[in-house]
C-alpha cells in the first residue's frame, strides 16, 4: 500500500517535472523574407533518468540519449534542449545535440598524432588510464565534425564562396542569438565545445556559425566551423565547413594568451579540411 503510493507520487513528480523541463525552454523566433530562425535554449541533461530505473520513459531525454548513443561518457554539460534552426522552401538545416554528438567516434581513443610529446602523455594519462581501466575506448575530445541536419533541401557541392568581406562590415543587427550544445573541460587539461551563434541584418542577410572548439592545454588547439550565409530574397544558402588544427610547438610565432582566447587562436590554425555546398530548396516541382 505505502509502496504503491510512493510509486504513484513519484510518478506525478516525474510529470511535473518533465513538464516545468519543457516550460523552461526558452525560444527567439525571427523570420526575414523566406527564411525563418528558431533557437531554443533550456536546462542541461540530467545526469540521470528521474523516474523510476530500468524503464524506457517517453519524453525523458536521458532515455532517448541512452539508446541512440553509443558514447561511454557524455561530455560534462550537455545542453539537449537547445538547437538552432533555419527554415526556408520547404526544408531546413538544424544544429542539433544529439546529431552532432552522434558524430562523436565511440570505439577509439582519439585520433591526436603527437608522438611521444611528454607533455601530451602527462596531460592524457590520468584520462586514459581512467578510460583503459574501467570503459571501452571513446574519443573523449568528442570532436564532431558535424555540420548541421539537413531536410527537405538539395546539399550540392559548390565553387562558390561566401563573402567574408561583408561579414566584417558593421551593418545592423535585427536577430542575434547564441546557444551552446555541449561543453567538457577535459579533466581540466582543456576544453571541448560545440556551440551555434545567428546573426540578421537589416539589409537583409545573414551568418550562422557552428564552432567545435578543443584546446588540450599545451598540445593541441582544434577549431571545426560550419559557416552559413544567406540572403532573404534567396531560396539557397552557402555552408562553408573547415576544420583547422594545429599543435602547441607548431605555434610558436603566437603568443600564449592569445592560444587561451578560440577567435585569436584561430588565425593561426592552417586548415586541414574544407568542403563547401550550395544548399537549396531547389526541388523539382511537379506540375499539374
Ligand atoms: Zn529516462
């Protein structure tokens, strides 16, 4: 009888809870021309189920996490409820946690090419003899090379590029927002980051960044950007995805603080990789 009863207030407390979880969302909606923006920003993702263990709840996040990830360990703070997403033609391109950590590579330690840099070993080897001892292999720099999810339009690659000289001019703003997906501190040897940032102009185009930003203190800075630019009279975007990195002793012409601050870091990142595509609402349409 008492056990009954707590069971069913615990389940009225998980409601509840679930619900106000939602409420706390907090949504900036803003729409120019053809396109639409929607960021949404809530609490971080518990670090455990808040019903009843051994059950698969619907609506519980946690649960949803569990069963679509393969990750050992999930990065200390993530931010399940936030995403940023633009909507134009009959699609849209989504920055989303849970796509971006599903890019995360699960069954191997990361793939950092070193050598035997003291420095590295030290900084890693508490992590690693952690990771060794007690879980199956995962990168715990959780570097994603995510780029954003992408419905309902046409990704094609592209010669085109975007107009960064304009990005630079100080026109005027009418949409800003900024939401982070997930953040780790490494085990306080660094940092891995992943967050989206919008910003709309008044003359009518605007600038999405997506940043994954990891910096192992001393050994590696890695920054992994998906640019996109539009225009409101558009019915196509351009997403420009670069990763850059570069290790400590290959940055000696930058001075260290400047290695602490990601935008002053970047400049001195040679670029590893980069593909960029034309994203449009292109699709052919069916005439009657
Ligand atoms: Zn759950």
């Amino acid at each position: 009888m008492t056990s009954f009863t707590t069971r069913m207030d615990r389940r009225n407390i998980d409601q509840v809870m679930m619900r106000a979880a939602a409420h706390a969302r907090k949504e900036e909606k803003f729409q120019q021309g053809n396109f639409e923006f929607v960021s949404l920003a809530g609490h971080i993702l518990e670090s455990s189920c808040k019903h009843e263990e051994g059950i698969q709840v619907e609506g519980c996040l946690k649960c949803k996490y569990n069963r679509e990830l393969q990750l050992e360990e999930l990065p200390e703070m993530v931010f399940a409820r936030n995403s940023l997403k633009i909507s134009f033609a009959n699609g849209f391109i989504e920055f989303n946690t849970l796509d971006a950590l599903k890019m995360v590579c699960a069954d191997r330690l990361p793939d950092v090419k070193v050598g035997a840099s003291s420095v590295w070993q030290s900084a890693r080897q508490d992590r690693i003899q952690q990771i060794s001892e007690h879980q199956k292999p995962f990168d715990w720099t959780f570097t994603t090379h995510y780029k954003g999810t992408v419905e309902g339009l046409k990704v094609e690659p592209t010669t085109e590029r975007i107009d960064m000289e304009r990005l630079k001019r100080r026109d005027q703003i009418v949409f800003m927002s900024s939401v982070t997906l997930f953040e780790d501190e490494l085990a306080d040897h660094g940092i891995a980051q992943l967050s989206a940032r919008i910003r709309v102009m008044k003359e009518g185009y605007f600038f999405v960044l997506l940043r994954f930003y990891m910096r192992v203190d001393d050994v590696l800075i890695r920054v992994c950007d998906t640019r996109i630019v539009g225009d409101h009279t558009d019915n196509h975007v351009i997403r420009e995805w670069q990763l850059r990195e570069a290790k400590y002793e290959d940055l000696h012409q930058a001075d260290s603080e400047a290695l602490l601050d990601v935008d002053r870091a970047w400049m001195h990142l040679p670029i590893v990789e980069e593909h960029v595509d034309r994203i449009s609402g292109d699709v052919e349409k069916v005439i009657d």
